[in-house]
C-alpha cells in the first residue's frame, strides 16, 4: 500500500469508526425526555399528536439519520461516498429540524431542543478546525488544510457576529464580560469567566487552530483535531457534572448528558466527513481510487434527495392561512343561542367535571352524564344544519376520549367552527387545552368557551389578510381566559378576537378614574407614581370630556390594533434588543412573550380610530402599579421607545421620576406626532417597518 493510500485509509477509518458509534447515539435522541415537570420526564412519542406534521418529521428525522449513516458505515465500500452520504444526512436533519422548529412555533409545543436550534455555524467552525489540523500534517493536503483553517473561523465569526432572531451571541458574550467589575465576588467573577469561555470555544479552537498554516501538525490525527471534536463535549460534562452535585437537578441532569453525547456524535462525523472530502477534493488521489470515481454520482444523488426531503418539510411547515375570505354574518337566534350559550357550555363544563373525577375515582355516571348533554348538543346542532351537527358529533365522539390528543381537539373545533361559517351561524367556539401540573406528569384538560359573533372586521396587512373577531362570551370564565381579559389571539387561528363586555368595563373603568378629586388612573404610594397617575387621570376626564363616543371606540380599536399585531407578527418576530438586554437572564419564554406583548403596544399607538393617549392607560398602570411580569416589563420598555431614553435604575427597578417625566412628554404632544413616534420606535426595536394596516371589509 502506497503512502497515499495509508493517509487515506487512516481518514477513511476513521470516519466508518465514527460513523459506526455516533449514529447509533444520533438515533437514540428520541429517548431523550421532551422536559422535565416536577422531576418527571415527559416523552415526545406521548406528544406527537400534539405536534403538526413538519414538527413530527423534524422529530423522527434524528432516528432516520442516525439509522441511515450506521447502515452506510457497513454498506459502501469508499470513503467519499460514505462521507458524502453523512455530509448529506446531517445538513437534511439540520434543514428539517429548522423548518419543523418554526412549525411547531405556529402551534400549541415548540420543538424541545434535542431536535432543533443547533448552532450549525459553531459545529462547522469545530468541525473544519478538526479537519484542517488533521491535513495539515502532510505536504499534499495542505492546501486544503489552508481551506478547512479558514473556514473555520469564517463560519466561527459568522456565528459569532450573525444576530439571528435576536442579538448577536459576540454582542451577548461581550455585554456579559462587561458586567465583570460588578460582580460581588470573585466566585462570581470566575463563574462568569467560565461561561464566557465555554461561549467562546469554537471561536478560540478556531483562531488556535491557525497555527497550523505556518506550523503543521505532527500527525494525521493531531492533538488540535481531537481537541476541537471532544474538548467542547468534555467542557459540558463537567459543567453538567458540577451542576449535579450542587443543585441535584434530578432526572433534568440525564436529558442535558444526552445533549452533550449528542453534540459529541454530531461534531465527530462533521469533522470526519469534512477532512475525508476536503482530501479527495483538494489533495491527492489514492491509486486504489478508480480515474471515474463515484463522487459526483454519489453527490447528485445525495443533492436530490435533500431537495425532495427539503420540499416536503417546506410544505407541511407553511405557517397558518390567516383571515376570513368568505364569512356571511347571519343573524343570531333563539335556538342557536340556546345551543351555543346553553348546551355547548353545560356539555363542555359536564365534561371536564367528568375529567377530573375519573382520574380520582372511577365515575360512570359522571360519563353518562356527559353523553346525556353531549346527545343533547348535537341534536340541536343537527336541527340548525345537518353539516354542524355532524361536525358537533365528530367532536363530541373525541371528547369521549381522555387521551385525545390536543392537536385532534383543536382541529375538531375548527371542523364545527368551519361549519358555522358555511351556515352563516354568527357563532365561535375557542379550544384550549389547560396543561396541569401533578406528580404522574403534566396533566391536560380539554376546554371550549362559546362566543356570539356580533362583528367581523377585515384588514389587508401589506396585501395580506387578517381579520379580527368581536365577540361575546357566553359562560363562565375560566383560567386563561379570565376576567379583565379585553382579547386575545391564537397563532394557530385564522384571527383575532376582541371580548366586547371587557372592552365595555374598561371604558367604564375609565369613567371611574374621572370620578374622583383629582382624577387619576390607579392609587400609587409614591409622590412620582402618583403625580403620572394623576396625569393619566387628567388626560382621561379631558378626552371623555370632548367626546364620550370617540373614547368608547377607541377603547375597542385600541384592542384590536393589539391583537391584529399578535397574528401579523407570530411566533417568529425577531427579539427587540432592549429585550434582550432587560431580560438577559429570564427564560426564553419570558423573553419571547415580553417582545410579544412590547410589539402589540408601540402598534396600538398607531391606531387611527381615537387618540393613540388612551392606549398608553394600560402600559402607564402595568409600569408604575406592579413591578414585575410580562405585562410589567414590555411596558417598561414601551416607555422607553417612546421617549427614546432609559427609564430604569441601575438595579432594574423603574425610575418613577424619569417615567412620569416620559409620559408628561408624551401627553405634551399632538397625537399625530406620538403615532409618528410609535413607528419609528417600531422601526428601531424591530429592525422593520410597522406593517401598514387597511380596513377591508366590514
């Protein structure tokens, strides 16, 4: 065997060694928990029906992969192929879990993080560091040694630099290093060096790996290869290793080991395949390998199938048609209203009775009861039109069920509701599914509330449909749809909704600020809270005393510009960087629904039906009356967009002075003017216009 040939054989072995340990690991990720409740791991073969179908593949594609690159470990003969394949298989898992990540956004689980949100450009940075060190030992492939050096710390910078959805991770570490003085102690200090430093790993393996360019490596397999594939992994484990013993996270710590195995697996072949490759491409043909080598073949091959692959997912993770095209609003009636405010709300009421008695205890006639209302609600239904009593049946036939899957519930009630409309029924029924927390595991609760459809308002967004709901509720409210709630809106609906009796208590709660001596929006037992309550107060009196009817509609527009502006922006809207650095420390989702709620006020400002002064009533009083919450913090932060200064101390805590100097100046301005405002604050936070918002239709 020619020394060409050894090189390449030691490549090549090594990447079928790989290969032959790390897809079993990548198969393996489904075992890993979906999340831990209360010390318990929840599995995700027990949610796939929760999931849509792009989530669902994104979830399985790791099994496929894994299954498919321990198969080629056996079955092909050379190494390209086998490099091209695993090359193939892992940019398809990365391109799927993308897309099925930003389906299951739209809907009611995202993605857990073992399928999805992997760094790709960092593992590239590694990987080819990994391999450029590897080639770099001998004089045929240096150049593309040169190549894999390179790009490494092209990828690490563009991964470093890349802000993504949100801020940059270079801008995030840096503003964390920066804190270091500040720190108490210097347990505190080393604690915050060490993140830093695992943050920072693929760029440093990258830029150490330079040295290669002028220094080569004294064997194929150099110390900087190993390093750059299994240093990172051995870093985590001793961070999880070290949070084990002091905090004993439980069962949570054996979901974080299998991330890191996974990492491991992942880093491994990357690196493997990319040194195999960048060897056959750049540096010197093996005598064993054929003139007509199967590399283009294998490639093409291996292109089309990401393609097909690609397609699908791209298909099944299109996000949710938004608006109503085709919605005749009939009149209400006695029989309907008798279903829809009476049978539908006893039976869904029986129902989850019935629920939670029979995990107690075992209750037929709690069962039986449920039957009786159910047979009743759909007879009624069948009497209005035969199409909704069947889809009234369907749902009722699935609510039988405990384990209805809640992806099923939601689309049974879109069956009914879909009926509805094609009878002209000015009726909505809204699903919910309440996740409950016990020590058997989360715990669901299948729900409906019933409104009457008394408006429905169409808009063209930049060309797009949207459309919002004024309802009524009939029923009781109930946990996550509580009073005081003045609308809301599902990513995974066709629209928004506005509650009409909440809108009308809050313009009655307006009429009560003015009613005392000075008017104010809410009692503060400080002097500078206080002093903008009054302002508030005095702003209220003078617009009711102008007009009494503009408030009234204002109050109703400016809840729907809101909850228009949740389903224009979804679940993918880029996080404002003031949120991220208000909220470095919170959780993702905390995060995620601060930016939610931050966007929906700076776009109630905008809205043309009143004065955009009333729609600062609600920030003004979640900034200054509480001091902490989602609803506490975007307000927060609309403040400061607005008046484009900060409004807090150093310790976090609102300054009352700044802020109530802030909203004097806003009051201070003509309406106009504060509407310009808003969108230039959109603007800036954002990154993006505010999307130009036309009424279309009544």
């Amino acid at each position: 065997m020619s020394e060409v040939d050894l090189f390449h054989r030691l490549s090549e072995d090594r990447l079928r060694s790989r290969s032959r340990w790390a897809g079993p690991v990548i198969a393996a990720s489904i075992l890993l928990p979906y999340e831990v409740i209360d010390n318990q791991p929840q599995f995700l073969w027990n949610l796939f029906g929760e999931l849509p179908s792009a989530a669902v593949l994104a979830a399985i594609a790791p099994v496929v992969v894994g299954l498919l690159i321990l198969g080629a470990a056996w079955r092909t003969r050379r190494g390209t192929s086998l490099a091209v394949l695993v090359v193939a298989a892992l940019a398809a898992q990365t391109m799927v879990d993308k897309l099925g990540q930003d389906a299951a956004a739209w809907g009611m689980l995202p993605l857990p993080g073992s399928f999805a949100g992997r760094a790709t450009l960092a593992i590239l940075a590694l990987s080819l560091t990994s391999a450029g060190s590897n080639l770099s030992a001998r004089e045929p492939t240096r150049r593309a040694a040169k190549v894999a050096l390179t790009g490494g710390v092209v990828c690490a910078l563009a991964f470093y630099l890349w802000p993504g959805r949100g801020e940059a991770p270079g801008v995030t570490v840096a503003r964390n290093l920066s804190s270091l003085p500040d720190m108490p102690t210097v347990h505190f200090q080393l604690g915050l060096v060490t993140l830093a430093t695992v943050a920072l790993w693929p760029a440093l393996m990258s830029f150490i790996g330079l040295v290669h360019l002028r220094r080569p490596a004294a064997r194929p397999n150099s110390m900087m290869g190993l390093f750059a594939v299994f240093g990172f992994p051995l870093v985590l484990m001793m961070l999880l290793f070290t949070w084990y013993i002091r905090s004993n996270p439980g069962a949570a710590v054996f979901g974080a080991l299998g991330e890191a195995l996974q990492l491991t697996a992942v880093l491994g072949l990357w690196a493997a395949s990319l040194e195999v490759l960048l060897q056959a491409l750049l540096g010197d043909r093996p005598e064993s390998e054929p003139a007509g080598w199967a590399l283009p073949k294998v490639a093409g091959v291996a292109a089309g199938v990401m393609a097909l692959l690609g397609g699908v997912q791209w298909w099944l993770s299109r996000p949710p048609d938004k608006g109503l095209r085709a919605w005749t609003l009939g009149e209400a009636s006695p029989e309907a209203d008798a279903l829809f405010g009476e049978l539908v709300v006893a039976w869904s009421d029986e129902r989850y009775r019935w629920d939670v008695e029979v995990r107690r205890d075992s209750s037929a006639q709690a069962f039986l009861e449920v039957k009786s209302k159910a047979n009743d609600m759909t007879r009624a239904a069948e009497g209005l039109d035969p199409e909704l009593g069947r889809a009234m049946k369907d749902l009722a036939r699935a609510a039988h069920h405990l384990d209805t899957p809640s992806r099923a519930w939601y689309r049974r009630v879109a069956q009914v509701n879909a009926a509805m409309r094609a009878a002209s029924l000015p009726y909505y029924l809204d699903p919910r599914v309440s996740l409950l927390k016990s020590k058997e595991g989360i715990r669901r609760r299948l729900l409906i509330d019933s409104y009457r459809v008394e408006r429905v308002r169409r808009f063209a967004v930049d060309g797009d449909a949207h459309a919002v709901l004024h309802v009524r509720v009939f029923g009781p409210h109930r946990s996550g749809h509580r009073m005081g709630l003045l609308g809301f809106s599902r990513d995974q609906q066709p629209f928004a909704l506005v509650i009409t009796a909440e809108t009308e208590a809050h313009f009655d709660e307006l009429k009560d600020f003015v009613r005392t001596e000075p008017p104010s929006c809410g009692v503060a037992f400080d002097a500078e809270r206080d002093r903008a309550m009054q302002a508030c107060g005095a702003m209220v009196k003078a617009q009711l005393a102008a007009d009494e009817a503009m408030v009234r509609n204002a109050v109703t527009a400016k809840v729907e510009r809101h909850e228009l502006q949740h389903q224009i922006d979804g679940p993918l809207l880029p996080l404002a960087t003031p949120v991220l650095r208000k909220l470095g420390a919170y959780a993702d989702e905390v995060k995620e629904r601060v930016n939610r709620e931050l966007s929906a006020y700076v776009a109630q400002c905008t809205m043309a039906e009143g004065s955009p002064k009333l729609a600062l009533v609600i920030p003004l009083r979640f900034a200054l009356l509480q001091d902490r919450g989602v609803y506490h913090h975007a307000a927060v932060l609309l403040f400061e967009a607005l008046a484009a200064r900060k409004l807090r101390l150093d310790t976090a805590r609102v300054d009352a002075a700044a802020m109530a100097d802030a909203y004097d100046e806003l009051m201070a301005i003509d309406d106009e003017t504060l509407r310009a405002r808003a969108r230039t604050a959109y603007e800036e936070l954002f990154d993006d216009p505010l999307p130009t918002v036309e009424v279309a239709s009544e």
